[in-house]
C-alpha cells in the first residue's frame, strides 16, 4: 500500500545564471519587464546547474522525505534526461515503477534563465510528461494508496485529470450503486493551466470531490469569478464548492488557509532567496504531508512554510527540501486563526 501516489511533469532543469543579463522594462511584455542580452555577442555564464524538476516529482520528493511511501506515475522520453530523473528518483527512494518512457517526444525541459537575486525568465519544452494517456497507468496497482497527489496535467494528459479522480472517487449513479469499485482515495490536487483554463467547467464540476485544493490568489478568482483580493468572499465560493480543505497561496503575504468552519493565516519568514522553482511544490506537499499524518492544519502551514523557504535557498527543486523531523533555520511562522 502506498502513502500517497503523485501525478504530474517530470522534467530536466537547467538553471543558466549570468550578471550579464539585463532586466528590461518595456510594455512589449505582460509583465512591463523584459530579460535580455546583447544580440550577436558572447554572453557569458556564471553558474550552470542541472537538476530533475516538475510538479510530481518535486512533490515525490517531499513525500519521500517525510518518510512516506510514495510512488510517481508520469511518462519520461527515451533519452538521457529521462534515465536521470528516474535514477535521481530512485537514489531519493521515490517508487518508480510506474514511470513509462516513450519514443513520441523528448524528457520535458525547462531552462531557467536567471539575473542573480533579481529576475528569471524560463524556457518550457513541454515533451513527453504531456503525453500521457490512461492507457500509460496501471490502475490496479496503485488503487491501493491512501492519497493521490495531482500537480498540473496539460496537453494530452489534460485528458487523464477527471479519470484520475473519477478513479479515486467514483460517481454514483441515480440508482444509488457505485460506478465501479469504490476505491475512496483521498485527494490533493493543484490544478494547472489547461485545468484552469480550457477545462475549467470539468474542474468546478470536480471540486467536491477533492479533499485538498491549492491554488493561489489568481487561480482561485478564475474557479470563482470574485475579485482575487476579495478574500472572504473567494473563500465563501470555495466552501460551497470544495468539500475538504482550501489552500490559498498569496505570495509574499503568506497563505490563507479555510476548513469551512475557520481561516488559517500566516507570513513568510524574512528569509530571502536564492531561486523560486519549485517553492510552490514544496509548500503543497509538505502542507498535505502534515495532514496525511493526522497534524492540524497549523501545523501542515507551518511545515510547507518551512519546507517551501528551505527549497528556495538552493538552486533546484529538490536540492533544499527538508527531511522529516528538520524545521530550517527560521522560526516556525505564526498563524492566526477567524471562525466563519
């Protein structure tokens, strides 16, 4: 039997650093800011680092690392970076038997592009992680896990999302039987772009099914269609729509955090950082890791907290996540608690 099953990107990171890149403000960009380097010239790089990424790998290793039993579903290419994220998972005591590789794409990569504790720019090749198919996992043998784990799901995998929780959680027909066997398999899920945008219907019609919902301020304002900085009122719409726990990710304001009864808050620790990747991923599952474990939602803030501000003090998702029984360096953060 396993903890908890994780679904999701695995991919090949390679982290590019350079003082010589330039930060840009130009309203050519969404963001009003631009990297950029001098065209037809050398550009040289002063850290060039590579390391396995992805939402289900990065949250396997949390897991793992909270002395759990984890296994990773997802689809690598038959190349090199796919043999080193498997054996990288496997040297991290992450159960890989249900990685498959295939010959229809490349490992995903992603190139992070880095100016030295200013900004980053990435570079996405989406590859083979987006190619999965329910044909690609074998459902007999992870119905036995206690928990299942979905990061974002996009492209042709977009498609696995609903079985997977349909999977988990079965629909009940009018007649009152179960469409199958119930398997009862709760459920943390952090939806992606495709979830958010193209399938955003199937995902509200998904929502009382999942145990465990983490997004951030922008995510939960497209599900409900209130305001993003309307917090009472985004957690009013979500109650009503996800029946177990909403998490709520507000950047450098911390999290919020709602049971239905009450509001959790808390900050971040002054700490600073190195490089953001996979901060988010080290939160959501080092949150849901707590919970697993029957700790209180105080707890579960404070160890994704902890766990997300370890992860971003090193370059690499994996390279700062804390093992089960470390805390870090900074005081755990405080959380405040608002009945509804």
């Amino acid at each position: 039997m396993f903890d908890v099953v994780t679904f999701g990107s695995a991919t090949r990171d390679i982290f590019v650093r350079s003082k010589d890149f330039k930060i840009i403000e130009s309203l050519d960009f969404v963001t009003g800011k631009g990297l950029a380097i001098n065209a037809g010239s050398k550009v040289y790089v002063d850290e060039l680092i590579f390391a396995s990424g992805g939402g289900g790998t990065n949250t396997a290793a949390t897991f793992t690392s909270q002395g759990l039993k984890v296994a990773y579903v997802g689809l690598v290419g038959n190349d090199s970076s796919g043999k080193e994220v498997v054996a990288e998972l496997k040297k991290l005591g992450v159960i890989y038997d249900f990685i498959k590789d295939t010959d229809g794409a490349d490992t995903p990569v992603s190139i992070i592009l880095s100016a030295p504790k200013r900004e980053r720019s990435i570079l996405v090749y989406e590859g083979a992680s987006h190619l999965l198919t329910k044909e690609d996992i074998l459902w007999e043998k992870i119905k036995s896990a206690k928990w299942f784990y979905i990061s974002g799901l996009s492209g042709e995998s977009s498609k696995v999302f609903p079985e997977i929780i349909n999977f988990a959680k079965p629909q009940r027909k009018t007649s009152g039987f179960l469409r199958g066997k119930e398997n009862n398999i709760k459920l943390a899920v952090n939806p992606g772009h495709d979830q958010l945008t193209k399938d955003l219907n199937l995902l509200k019609s998904l929502l009382n099914k999942i145990d465990i919902l983490i997004v951030n301020q922008e995510e939960a304002s497209i599900i409900t269609g209130i305001d993003y900085q309307n917090e009472e009122e985004l957690f009013k719409k979500l109650d009503e729509l996800v029946d177990g726990i909403v998490v709520m990710s507000k950047g450098p304001d911390g999290v919020a955090v709602s049971d239905g009864k009450v509001i959790y808050r808390a900050g971040i620790p002054n700490s600073g950082y190195v490089d953001r990747t996979g901060s988010g991923d080290a939160f959501g599952s080092g949150f849901v890791s707590a919970i697993m474990q029957g700790k209180s939602i105080e707890l579960a803030i404070q160890l994704g907290t902890a766990n997300a501000t370890s992860v971003v003090q090193k370059i690499g998702a994996k390279n700062g996540i804390l093992k089960k029984g470390e805390w870090g360096e900074w005081e755990r953060v405080g959380v405040t608690k608002t009945p509804i």
